[in-house]
C-alpha cells in the first residue's frame, strides 16, 4: 500500500491499537499489497473506552468480555459473579489494552 494510505487508516484507527505496537503495524501495511486494501476498510474494530463503560456497568455479568470477544472469559465472569467482584476491578484497568489487543488480532488475520 502507498504510504498516504497507511498513514490515513493508523490515523483514524489509532486509537483502536495498541500504542506499543503502532510501528510494528505500520510497516506491516506499507508492505501490504493493495489488492487487500479493500479488506483493511472491512475490519470492525471494537471501541476500547465502550468496552470501560460495559466494564464498569456490567463487569461482573462478563458483558465486557462478550463484547471484545473473549466468550470462554465471559463465560467464567457470569458464572462467578465477576470472579466475586475481584475479576471485575482488576478488568477495570485491562479491559481498554486487552480490546486493542484484540483489535490487533483482527487487523492481522486479514493482513
């Protein structure tokens, strides 16, 4: 893909992906072929500040982790009340990278 491009989509993704790893993925996509290009638009990304908001709401029925995903984790959230409300607070504060971290995944799967 040309450069323009890829500077364009990792601006308006930004904040869907991991900080850490925005270089990385840069040079990824600029050594994309542009027949994907089309499947790059395609990838639904999930909102890392909508899954806090789930998170803080309903983290200990795993609504937070349904949403980005990870069904089995949400699976143990319900089951255990949040982890007896433990699991729940420690979500808090990884619910935001482990979205992005998700959304990686799914940027790469199609790259």
């Amino acid at each position: 893909m040309e450069q323009q491009k890829v500077d364009m989509f990792m601006m308006m993704n930004n904040k869907y992906l991991p900080e850490s790893q925005i270089l990385f993925i840069r040079e990824h996509l600029l050594a994309v072929d542009d027949s994907k290009e089309g499947l790059l638009h395609t990838v639904q990304f999930k909102d890392p500040t909508i899954a806090l908001i789930l998170s803080l709401l309903t983290g200990n029925l795993g609504i937070d982790r349904f949403y980005i995903g990870d069904t089995g984790l949400g699976i143990g959230k319900l089951i255990t009340c949040g982890g007896f409300g433990l699991w729940t607070i420690i979500d808090w504060f990884l619910i935001m990278n482990s979205t992005r971290e998700k959304n990686l995944m799914r940027l790469m799967s199609v790259i």
